[in-house]
C-alpha cells in the first residue's frame, strides 16, 4: 500500500540558507530511490523559513529505507540546533 507522507520543516532564521541546502540535497539524492514516486519540497510564501515536503512511497518498506540512508540521518543532525521544532511528520492513505 502506498504511504502518502507531509513534513513541515521549520529552519531557524539563522540557519535558513544552510537548512536549505540540506533539503535540496536529501530531494536529489530520494529521487534516486526505487521506491520512491514523489519527493517535493516547497517553501512558505508566508514564512520563508518553512519547508514542506510532499512525498509518495510505493510502501512502507521503501519508506523505511529511505530514513536509513546517509543524507536521511545528516538531516536528523541539524534538527536539534537549527531548526526552530521537531519536523511535524504526518503519514496517510488515499481513501
């Protein structure tokens, strides 16, 4: 079953350009992913330091990969320092 999957990424000011350059990195590097349909990543009219991500994975195996993968676990680096909260992670199915 597909795994349809937003996140809200929210960079701290200071941090925005190098937060950025992480996202843009981990987007290049999914679209390689076999298992992976849809990975976009979208910045706030409003906020320029929120990121959203719109994903689609075949399943949740692919899923689950994808959070092992080197530039996955770089990312988890930065959220303690740089980004202003935790990633709010939301999964879903289409009904």
């Amino acid at each position: 079953m597909k795994i349809y999957l937003t996140a809200i990424i929210k960079a701290k000011k200071e941090y925005r350009t190098e937060v950025l350059e992480v996202l843009q990195n981990m987007v290049k590097e999914t679209q390689k992913e076999e298992a992976n349909e849809l990975y976009s990543l979208h910045q706030s009219i409003e906020d320029k330091n929120q990121f959203v991500f719109y994903e689609i994975w075949e399943n949740e195996e692919g899923l689950a990969q994808h959070n092992q993968q080197p530039y996955i676990q770089s990312f988890g680096a930065l959220v303690d320092e740089k980004l202003q909260q935790q990633p709010q992670i939301y999964l879903a199915n289409i009904i």
